[in-house]
C-alpha cells in the first residue's frame, strides 16, 4: 500500500516554504506575545513596588518569558512515535506571597497561542488565581463585570478561579485587534484583581 498520497507528495514539494511559513508567523507572534510579558511585569512590579506591604515577588524559576513548542513527538501505542498537531506559543508570570505558608497565595497570567488540531485555534490571556485568602470575591466580581462589559467583544471562558479572554484568528486580524484584547484584559481583569489585593 502506497502511503503516498497526492497532499503528501503536494505538501513534501512545497515543505519549505510552508516551513518558512510557520517559522515567520511563530516569529512575530511570539514577538507580540513577549511585548506583553514585559507589559505585565512592569504592571504588577510597579504596583508592588507602590505597596511593598503585600510581600508579594514574581516566581521567576517558574515564569517564561517565550515558550514555543510546535508538533512535538507523542509516543503512540508500542513504540511508534507521532508528531502531535500541536503549537503552542506562550508566556506566563507567577506571583506569589512569600510569606504565607499554609496558603498558597498566588496568581498566574499567561498570554499565548494555542493550536490543537481541528478544537482549538486562539490567541489568549488568561488570568488564574490560587488560594486568594479564603476569600475571592473580587474574583467572582471581575467575572460579573467582564460579562456585562466584554461579552460583545470578546470570546470569554470561566471556570473556578480562571478567566480567559481569547480571539479566533481569521483573515481580517490585526495586531491592533490582538492590543485591544490585550489593554481590556488589563484594564478589566489584571487590575482589578491588584486593586483588591491584600
């Protein structure tokens, strides 16, 4: 049996430049993405830095700058190995409270791309929260609040202590649509979240 097939032999002919291809766009994409990571930390840095009170540091062993990860090898069943259709393009930033010890107070931003095949094709930002005090009403108030104000904007998702804000690339994107994504999910989730911190 031929495994050759016409997309094969089409697709081996054309490799390189769809290689070209997927390496520029991950190249600017993840270029977006960083300017973002930098945004963040400069936030929240200079937040902190206003209320040192809060004890709070980034967990930089943890955190990524620029992660990429495109079709990595999964191992099937026995011994073969495929590549997944899988990319992933992200950054994160942890930040923790240093000195409790019996909670984990902590909150993670993470700001990416992610392709999975044919579920999932999406540029995001997510916020997620650990042990905010036993008490996370801010939390339950930023999600009331994007719903009424981003649900026409935006793609939103919300699960216990996660929110995310995601745009489904077509076409007509744009790197100010990405922006605008990106200045409403600090304006609407980040902040908030640090103006209740305590």
């Amino acid at each position: 049996m031929n495994k050759l097939t016409q997309l094969t032999n089409e697709c081996l002919a054309n490799m390189p430049m769809l290689a070209d291809a997927i390496c520029h766009t991950t190249n600017v994409i993840g270029e977006i993405l960083e300017s973002y990571y930098d945004k963040v930390k400069n936030r929240v840095q200079q937040f902190l830095n206003d209320k040192p009170e809060l004890k709070y540091e980034i967990d930089e062993r943890n955190s990524e700058q620029l992660s990429i990860s495109l079709f990595p090898y999964i191992k099937a069943k026995g011994r073969k190995r495929i590549l997944n259709n899988e990319v992933s393009i992200y950054t994160s930033l942890i930040f923790y409270n240093q000195f409790r010890r019996k909670i984990v107070n902590e909150f993670l931003v993470e700001i990416g791309y992610l392709m999975s095949g044919n579920q999932e094709n999406i540029i995001y930002f997510n916020l997620t929260v650990g042990e905010m005090n036993p008490d996370i009403s801010v939390f339950n108030k930023i999600t009331t609040n994007i719903e009424k104000e981003l649900i026409e904007k935006w793609d939103i998702q919300i699960e216990d202590k996660f929110i995310e804000l995601h745009i489904v690339p077509d076409q007509n994107l744009t790197e100010e649509t990405i922006e605008n994504c990106f200045n409403d999910f600090m304006a609407h989730i980040l902040n908030p979240l640090l103006t209740d911190l305590n």
